[in-house]
C-alpha cells in the first residue's frame, strides 16, 4: 500500500470516535462526549482523575483493536472532533438531579451502568435516560446511591428521624421538606442551619441528610477561605454542607445567598488574555455549627434552622453508620414516594415570602400530609428576624424610634437628619459613645437601612426612599396592624 493510501492516525482516531460516541457543546461552548447509549457526559478537554473522555478514547481503541496511538495524533483528532461539536445543538448537562420530559425528573444514582430513579406525575421507576431528555455531569463529588427501595409504607421517614436528634416536629417536618426540594432542579431551597449544644450531634445529622442525596462517600467540609475555592466546589457537587461554621463574614455570607438563589460566575479562561469562561450555579446548602455570630439579613432569610438535641443514649460511630447504610435504600425508596405525593398536590404560593417556591412545597407537603410545614417555616424566619435584631444596634434603635410613631402614619427626613435622630437616641442622656461600626454619614445609613429592611417590615416598620424637589429623603412608616405572621406569632 502506498503512502498516499495510508489513513493518518488522527482520521482513524476520528472515525473511531464518532461511530462509538455522541460529541455535543452546551451553551457555555464547553463540548462533551458521551458513550453510545450510556446517560454520562465527558468533556473532552478533562484531565480530571474521574476519567477523561482522553483516556476513555485510548482504551477504547485499544481494546477494539485498532491500536495504539501516539498523544499528537490523539490532539489532532480531538481538536477536530471539538471543532466540529461546536457546530451541533447545545444541550445541557447536569450534576445529579435534572429536569425531564413531560414534567418528570431525574435523580443520579451515580452507578457505573447509568440507571437513574426518574420521578414522573404518576410516580418513580428506576431507568437508564435516553441521552435525549438528560446527560449526567460526574466528578469526583458525585457518589454512589443505593438502588431505592419500592412499596417503604413511608418506613424509611421514620427510620432517618430515629437516627436524627431533631429537637421537636417542626424541624422534623423542615427537614423533610428541604430534602424533598433538593430533589427538584429548578426549586431554591433554603440552606438549613443545624444548631444545638456541643454533642447534639450536629456533624453527624448533617452527613445524615446529605448522604440521602451524595451517597455513602458525601461528606462536610470547613469553609473553604476564599469565594473562588467556594464556588469551585459548589460547582463540582449537588448539596454543598459547611461544617461547624464559628463565625460569618460578609464575603462568606453574600457567597452563600449568591449559591443558595443561583448566580453566574465569569472568568478569565487560562492562558487568553481576551478569552473568558462562564460558570453558573445554584445548589443546595447546608450549614452546622453553634453559634455564628451576627447573621445578616439577607443571609436570615435564605436560612432554615434545625435544632438537635443531645440524645440519651450514645452509640458508636461503626453501629451508627453501619444502621444508616442499611436503612439508606428504604430512607430513599420513603422520600421518593413522598415527593411524588407531595408534587401531585396543588397549594397557594405564599406571596410575603422571600423563598416563595419552597414556601409553596411547604404548603403542598401539609396539604399531603398535614405536618404543618408552613408555619414551621415563618417560626423558623421569625427567629432568625429576632437573631438578626438581637446583632444589630441600629435595628433595635430604629424600632424603638418606630414605637414613637402613630400607628398607620410616616415620618420623613433627609438620611442625615435620620442620623441625628438615632444617634441621640442611641447615645441617651448619659451620652454614651456609639458603637464600632455605627452608620457614620447618611449614605451609609441609608444602605444599611435597606439591608436591614425585610428584617423591619416583618416587625411592622417599612423604610423607604424617594426625591423631592429639596433633595432626597428617607421614610419610616410604622404599619397599622401586624403583618400577618406577625400577628399568629402573637396569638
């Protein structure tokens, strides 16, 4: 045969490639590669230990027998591959919960042969997904489920809250209904926070409730110091769980609302000077620790506290894990079967809520199951609103000014003058000094006023702002009556 009738590496590599894999981009560019009839999604460019679509390739080849390659010829061929996927439809991939066809959803197993649970109107079947309805994202963080349990009675909810130290129903049934929601890939579910005294098993109950969704190998981890480390293991797993937190800063604390309600993160790409890439991300958040200190409000709000108790009867950490293996099929088999029930259900979607879609699934689960979810929940809101009020001076200031307005009337001043007035108020008669970090000129009172109002509004104080023709001004408005859970809170 002569030279010219010689096929060059790279086009058998290629020729390869695209008989046994399915190459497509997603809408960052990114393109992936996935195995004939197999629901996992490779990047091409990953030289990630998780297996690389590259190494993937080179076994193939080899044991098909069509030989072994050089790495240039390997780089040609994949270069051309990506360039032409960059020409076909974008299609999402997704890291352990997705969305489906017809209104269903998928659940990552995690299993080498591909079977996912996918959860439809009419209940959940364990299947392999068609490449056409969803493509699976693996890392290192993705673990193994066991295949769930059919036909539990709802034995699997009762087994885990044995297991669990939750101090009373209401955070049992709050503990459900985030679990249910991080089933859901488009519902933002607010990050619960698990507290109680030294020994109540905080650690411990939060592997629990995250190894129901991450598998045996899911885990916690400290902080991580900067949001950039933060967001690349946010984006690399499904639920995200921080432990024993001892105190907030305000880039940790904006970092967290950012990963609980989604944003999108750009970047330079490596070695571009021109050239970014976009990272976006929304996942489920889970926290344990103590006391953190001052929370800030807008962190309050996309909270969920559990409290644990310590429990009466200590056990050993093999027995522990050892029952919770166990019992993982059914606990899984349990949730399934309630989240079907649970998305059959219709309910009003609360509209003074700031987390209004999992306020609504709140609503649902009482309406399926009659735990009472729902007021749970605006308890659970109520006293972080009061732990927010019990950090910060001004809020408590502002609302003892506000108890010196006529109910159902405002009052208005310029940012400055409202500086002046707390202050004074603050300060007393025996004039004592402000405290560290006290608003120092109008325009940063005003912005911590806005911070600080959703905190003010659900105990009867609006602040709001405008312009006249003088200038600007900020008004205080002590409300006629209660908010609404305000009022219950009363009862």
């Amino acid at each position: 045969m002569s030279e010219d009738e010689k096929n060059p590496a790279r086009a058998v590599i290629a020729d390869y490639a695209q008989a046994h894999f399915r190459y497509f981009r997603t809408a960052d560019g990114t393109v992936y590669a996935q195995k004939n009839g197999h629901p996992v999604a490779r990047p091409i460019r990953s030289q990630g230990t998780t297996g690389s679509h590259r190494q993937e390739l080179m076994v193939g080849l080899f044991k098909d027998g069509v030989g072994v390659f050089n790495g240039t010829a390997l780089k040609e061929a994949l270069d051309l591959i990506e360039a032409l996927a960059l020409t076909e439809d974008v299609q999402p991939v997704h890291i352990r919960v997705a969305p489906g066809f017809d209104g269903a959803t998928w659940l990552d197993l995690g299993r080498d042969d591909g079977k996912s649970v996918r959860i439809h109107p009419a209940g959940w079947d364990v299947l392999t997904p068609d490449p056409r309805e969803v493509c699976w994202r693996r890392t290192q963080l993705t673990g193994e489920l066991p295949l769930p349990a059919k036909d539990t009675d709802g034995k699997g909810i009762d087994l885990l809250l044995r297991l669990c130290n939750f101090a009373n129903a209401e955070t049992e049934c709050l503990a459900i209904a985030w679990l249910i929601g991080c089933l859901g890939p488009s519902v933002p579910v607010p990050a619960p926070f698990l507290t109680g005294p030294q020994g109540a098993g905080k650690s411990t109950g939060g592997r629990m409730l995250v190894r129901i969704i991450e598998g045996m190998s899911g885990d916690l981890r400290r902080a991580p110091k900067d949001e950039e480390n933060l967001v690349a293991a946010v984006a690399a797993g499904w639920v995200t769980a921080l432990d024993n937190l001892s105190h907030m800063t305000p880039d940790l604390s904006d970092a967290m609302c950012c990963i609980v309600t989604g944003i999108e993160s750009v970047k330079r790409a490596l070695f571009t000077d021109g050239d970014v890439f976009r990272v976006g991300y929304r996942r489920p958040l889970l926290l344990t620790g103590i006391d953190v200190g001052v929370i800030r409000p807008d962190l309050a709000e996309r909270l969920l506290p559990l409290r644990l108790e310590r429990p009466r009867v200590r056990r050993t950490e093999a027995e522990l894990w050892a029952d919770y293996e166990e019992a993982l099929p059914v606990v899984l088999g349990s949730l399934l079967d309630l989240t079907v029930k649970v998305r059959a259900v219709e309910a009003e979607t609360p509209t003074d809520l700031r987390m209004a879609d999992f306020a609504r699934l709140c609503a649902q689960l009482d309406a399926a199951t009659g735990l009472g979810a729902l007021t749970a929940y605006r308890a659970s809101l109520d006293d972080l609103n009061d732990d927010v009020i019990e950090g910060d001076l001004l809020a408590q200031t502002v609302l003892r000014h506000a108890d010196t307005i006529e109910p159902g009337t405002a009052q208005r001043m310029t940012s400055t003058e409202w500086l002046h007035c707390l202050s004074r108020l603050y300060s007393g008669e025996d004039l004592r000094a402000l405290p560290k970090g006290w608003p120092t000129t109008g325009k940063v009172l005003s912005d911590r006023l806005k911070r600080l109002q959703p905190t003010l509004s659900a105990r009867g104080v609006v602040i709001d702002s405008g312009r006249t023709s003088e200038g600007r001004y900020l008004e205080m408005t002590r409300l006629a009556t209660a908010p609404p859970h305000e009022q219950q809170r009363m009862l």
